[in-house]
C-alpha cells in the first residue's frame, strides 16, 4: 500500500472542503440565477461528508480513501452535482488502486476516466454548459503537460487555471441539462455553479500538490 499517496489525497480533500466552505454563498448565489441555489449547500455537505470518510480510511491506501470519499459524496451532497461528484471521486480512486505507485501518467489517465466516467452517466455533451466544461479542459490540458514531462504540481496548477478559464467561459452558454434548462435563458450571463465549483476545487488541490 502505497502511504504517501494516501496521506496526499486527504490533504487534498481538506484543502477542497475548505475552499468549497469559503465560497459557499457565491456557489448558491450563482445557481439561484437560474437553478434553484443549493449548489454552496451541496458541495460543502458532499466535501465534509467526504473528507470525514477520507480520515476515517486510516489504513486505506488512495484507491480505497477516495473510493470511500466517492461514496460519501454521493450520498451526503443531494443534488445531480453530488451523485457526479461521488462517482468522479470514486472513479479516480478504482483506476489508482490501493497498491502501484501513483506516478503522473496513471494520475492523467484515472482524471480522464473519471470524467468520462461521469459524462457517461450524466449524458451531458460539451458545451451544455456544466461541470463538464470545466472539467474536460483541466484533463486535457494536465494530460498535455504529463506527457511533455512536466512536473505534476505545476502541470495541475497550469490545468486548474484552464478550468477556472473555462468555466468563466461558460457565462457565454445557454444551460442544455440539469435543473437549470427550463429557466436556460435566464442563465446566459452567469457562469455554471458546477463548472465554477469545479474550477475552485482543481485551484484547492494545486495549492497541495505545490507545497
Ligand atoms: P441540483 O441541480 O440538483 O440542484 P446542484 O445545484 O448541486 O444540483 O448542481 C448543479 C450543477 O450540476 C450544474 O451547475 C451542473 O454543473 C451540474 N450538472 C447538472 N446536470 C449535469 C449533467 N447531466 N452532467 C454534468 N453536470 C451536470
Ligand atoms: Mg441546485
Ligand atoms: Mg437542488
């Protein structure tokens, strides 16, 4: 069992449950445009009932701390969010497992799993403005940067700042999914709550791995 990675991923998770804290009324204010404002509420539910079940894995190694984190969020969060953000964590941590050594490359591919994982059972497409088109762009750019041998923190922090972009971006969409579609119109102005979660979270972690 591989400890350091483990030891890693809850400090990961801490430092999220923290920015999600710090941000939950913006995260609430942003989804009440043309949702229905509990995204703050979920995200800070989800990541507490996360990182709670992280600390508790004590013996685990990263598979089984985010697999147990995955878990948690799902059923703590409420919400379409919490039910992708369970099965995004959760994702990541059966593609690492408990026992190799997370090197970049095997870090790349289980984010990129886990997201298409997620657009799987979501069934939402690029563009329909969700955490998707925040999340898509942080693979790829992260993947780019593993594969020209960056150093991970950086290439994490370089691709956190693309989510952050793009999810800013997705101000410019009209909602095609989730609760936010009748009211679609309303949302064109506004970035997506759950691609702006997305972009903070990624921002939280690369303050992790860069220390
Ligand atoms: P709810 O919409 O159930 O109240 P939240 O407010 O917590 O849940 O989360 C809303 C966010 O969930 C949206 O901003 C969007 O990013 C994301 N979302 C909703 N449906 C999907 C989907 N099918 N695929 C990906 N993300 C989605
Ligand atoms: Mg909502
Ligand atoms: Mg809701």
């Amino acid at each position: 069992v591989s400890r350091q990675a483990a030891v890693t991923a809850r400090q990961v998770l801490s430092a999220m449950n923290d920015a999600v804290v710090a941000n939950e009324e913006q995260l609430g204010r942003i989804d009440a445009v043309a949702g229905d404002g509990d995204h703050g509420m979920g995200m800070v539910r989800g990541m507490k009932a996360a990182l709670t079940a992280a600390q508790a894995a004590e013996h685990g190694g990263v598979g089984s701390v985010l697999r147990a984190a995955g878990d948690a969020f799902g059923d703590r969060a409420g919400g379409t969010s919490g039910i992708l953000w369970g099965i995004l964590l959760t994702s990541v941590g059966v593609s690492l497992g408990d026992t190799e050594a997370v090197t970049p490359e095997r870090l790349a591919a289980a984010v990129r799993h886990g997201a298409e994982t997620v657009q799987r059972i979501g069934k939402a497409q690029i563009g329909d403005k969700t955490l998707l088109d925040a999340l898509f762009p942080f693979v790829t750019s992260f993947e780019g940067a593993v594969a020209q041998g960056r150093p991970v923190a950086q290439a994490w922090a370089d691709a956190a700042a693309e989510a952050v972009r793009a999810a800013a971006a997705t101000a410019d969409l009209v909602a095609r999914m989730g609760r936010a579609r009748p009211l679609a119109e309303r949302s064109l102005g506004t970035p997506d709550p759950g691609a702006v979660s997305m972009g903070i979270v990624l921002t939280a972690a690369a303050e992790v791995l860069k220390a």
